[in-house]
C-alpha cells in the first residue's frame, strides 16, 4: 500500500536554519531510491547534495528552485511504495535494515563503511573522525549517522570547509599520537590537502628514519554518473598515482569498503580511501575482519580476454563479461581493490590465462593509472601479451548533460564492443 511521505528540509550542517532549493534532480513523476540524489540545496556553509531517505515516486515539489524554506519544512513529497509510471527507470531495491557488526545479511555501501568507523572508534580510542558535516548531519551522503550520538563531540566532530584546514589538523593529531580518519566531502577538492598530504604525511616516516609513521585515512566522495557536473564527479586518483608513501583504496563493493577501510585506520601511514558516489545503495555481504591492502581479486574467471578495474568499473566490466559470453567470448574480470600498490601478481597470471587485457578506467586516457598498469605489464609480462589496451574517459572535462554524461562514462556496452572489435 502506497502513503504519501512528506519530506522536510534537512539538517544539513550544525549551524543550519533554512536552505534554499538550488536545483531539483527529480521531478514529479520520476522514481526516487533511498540514497539517490534528490535535490542540492544551498545552506549557511555550502551547496550540498541532500539523498532521499525513502522510495517510490516523488509526487510534488513543495518548494521551486530559488526558494528558501526553513529547517524541518516540507520541500516535497514522495508516495512511497507507489510504482513509476511505465517507461520510467525503475527504483532500486529498498535497503535493508542493517546486519549486526558481525555480518549475516546484506547491506548497503554505505552501511558497510559506517560499521567499519564505528568497530574502530570502538576497538581503539585513539581513533577520530571529522569532516564537513559528517557528525550532527550525519554526512551529505547519509554514510555516517549515528557516529555522533555513540562516540561523543571530542571523537566525532564537524569542521569548516576548509580542506587545508582539516588535512593539517590531521597531520597534527597523528604525529601526536591519535588515529585520523577524515572526510573530504568530495574528491574534486583533494587538491586544497596537498600540501599536508604531500610534504607532510607522506614523508614523515622516510624523514623521521623510519622510526614514526603518520596513520591518516582521507576518506573522499568521487566519480561520475550521477549528474553532479564537471567540478564535483571527477576521478582524482591519477593525481595521486605518482605520491611515494602513499597508499590509495579503491573498493567496488560492500564488503570491501567495510575490510579495506579497517585496515586502513589501522595502516601506520596515509591512506587515502575512494568511494564512488554510485555504488554507496549498492548491497552485499560483509564480514567483520580487515581485509589486506595491496591484493587485487579474480571476481569472474574466464579464457579469453581480462578487464581490469576498480570501484564502479568492475561493475561495468562484469556487465560486459555478460554480454561478451552472449557473443562466446569469456572474460575474466579483476578488481584491483588498491590502486597503490597495485598487485602486479595476480594481473600477470590473468594476462597468462588470456593473453589479452584490457584496462578499464573512469578517468582521462592521458596519464591515468591504466596506463601505468599496461606500463608494468609490459615491463613483466611482455611474452603473454596479444593485446593490450586502456578503455576510458575523453580527455575533456564530465558533462553535466545525463545522455552526455553517459556517453562519456566506459559503460558495459563500450567495454563489450570494444573486446568484440578487437577480437
């Protein structure tokens, strides 16, 4: 049965009064999943994504573009449980409640990365976490709720848009004693922490004899796909690829985000850790140790060809591999799970397996780290190799245009054809 659900203008920083509706990304009619972006609304601090919080059909928008409504007051309204119209894309399954710390069932991206902050607040107290409305807010992605009520003000705390501000407070705290973890809301402004992240946290240990480490994790918001334009979608992976003492996470699934980013907090130097923005209602099963840094994982066996990727990319590529085997082809897909280091063994036993490789991308073709994938497999496996090849963006800035923004992206379509072109 479908009821109508009144949604309000929310909290989305401490100081928050009122927001203005900067822009709606549904409009009445179209479907609407938790956790998908809805509206971006302009509050005290900053222009933030706000994500619904149910599903089903937004029926009225309370609130036009350019108006300011204050905290609490209804901006819309969603019939939840209602059916989109036909042709309409459909909505995603609803979330689940969450499994217990432990696992045993499935849940969100998100879900997954909120229980593994809040087993290490727990396990450690020299733990911390602080960004840009991730405490009272609960984060703009609706990822870390609750962490405020449990942890308290001194261990989960929000900070000014200030990105140099908070990496440099991090530097800080770590080289004192303490465990960061901080949020840099979205990846496009990791360039305003490279100073501390840089000359500071990742030369500390090469610089103090090896005798002290700097255990920061710069947790940040990144990739395309979801009609945020050119300046919040970017990939900025590749401006981190060539940072010695760094290391860079990049999971594609639930329970990835929750083992990886464990064993990130508890990593002796800097990690900074990638969630796609894509991927955070996407469900798993998840389980309660940290999983290693630094190996890749087979997640599809095949004969034929190997696509490589990371985060939303796998995804893609195994999507792909589905279409590929309708045309009798077999891919075998890996997920790199860690961008640096990169788990050159187990590339080069696929590239044994199947002679051709292609290396899948969200990012610009110039300077990417598929090229420096092919670099080392050239380097390594030069005997094995057929074919070899990278699948990416364009050289151009993300289109904000949704059939634009598409065709920009290395979807499974591309990825398919090309191995068929090449075959």
């Amino acid at each position: 049965m479908s009821e109508l659900v009144d949604i309000g203008m929310p909290r989305l920083s401490d100081s928050m009064e009122e927001g203005t509706i900067a822009r709606w990304l549904k409009r009445p009619g179209d479907p609407v999943a938790r956790g998908e972006p809805l509206v971006e609304v302009e509050t005290d601090k900053a222009t933030v994504v706000y994500e619904a919080e149910v599903e089903g059909v937004l029926e009225e928008v309370l609130v036009e573009e350019g108006a300011t409504a204050g905290l609490g007051a209804p901006i819309a309204r969603v019939r939840s449980g209602a059916t989109a119209p036909a042709g309409s894309r459909p909505v995603a399954p609803a979330a689940q409640p969450a499994a217990g710390n432990g696992g045993g069932g499935e849940i969100e991206f998100r879900e997954a990365v909120r229980q593994a902050l809040d087993e290490e607040l727990e396990r450690d107290e020299r733990v911390i976490f602080f960004g840009e409305d991730v405490a009272i807010a609960g984060g703009v992605f609706a990822v870390t709720p609750g962490l405020y009520e449990k942890h308290g003000a001194t261990r989960v705390f929000d900070t000014p848009i200030s990105e140099l501000a908070l990496t440099g407070a991090a530097y800080g705290a770590a080289i004192t004693g303490l465990r960061p973890v901080l949020e840099v809301m979205f990846g496009d402004f990791l360039a305003l922490s490279m100073d501390s992240l840089i000359n500071q946290m990742t030369k500390y240990w090469f610089l103090t004899g090896e005798r002290y480490g700097c255990p920061v994790v710069i947790r940040s918001v990144v990739g395309a796909g979801g009609r945020f334009g050119a300046i919040h979608s970017q990939m900025p992976a590749s401006w981190l690829m060539g940072i010695t003492g760094l290391k860079i996470v990049a999971p594609a699934t639930a329970a990835d985000a929750k083992g990886l980013l464990k064993a990130a907090i508890r990593d002796d130097n800097p990690v900074v850790f990638l969630e796609h923005k894509r991927l955070y209602s996407m469900k798993g099963s998840v389980g309660s140790e940290p999983i290693p840094l630094g190996r890749a994982s087979v997640v599809r066996e095949g004969t034929d060809v190997t696509l490589v990727s990371a985060m939303k990319g796998v995804h893609d590529c195994l999507d792909a591999a589905e279409l590929l085997a309708g045309k009798g082809v077999s891919a075998e897909v890996l997920d790199l799970r860690t961008l640096r280091p990169l788990d050159v063994e187990t590339i080069l036993a696929s590239l044994a397996r199947t002679n051709r490789v292609a290396v899948v991308e969200e990012g610009p073709l110039t300077g990417g780290w598929a090229g420096e994938v092919l670099a080392l497999l050239t380097e390594q496996g030069l005997g094995d190799i057929d074919d070899a090849w990278r699948i990416t963006t364009p050289n151009s800035p993300i289109p904000y245009s949704p059939p634009l923004e598409d065709a920009f992206l290395p979807g499974a379509a591309r990825i398919a054809e090309e191995v068929l072109a090449r075959s």
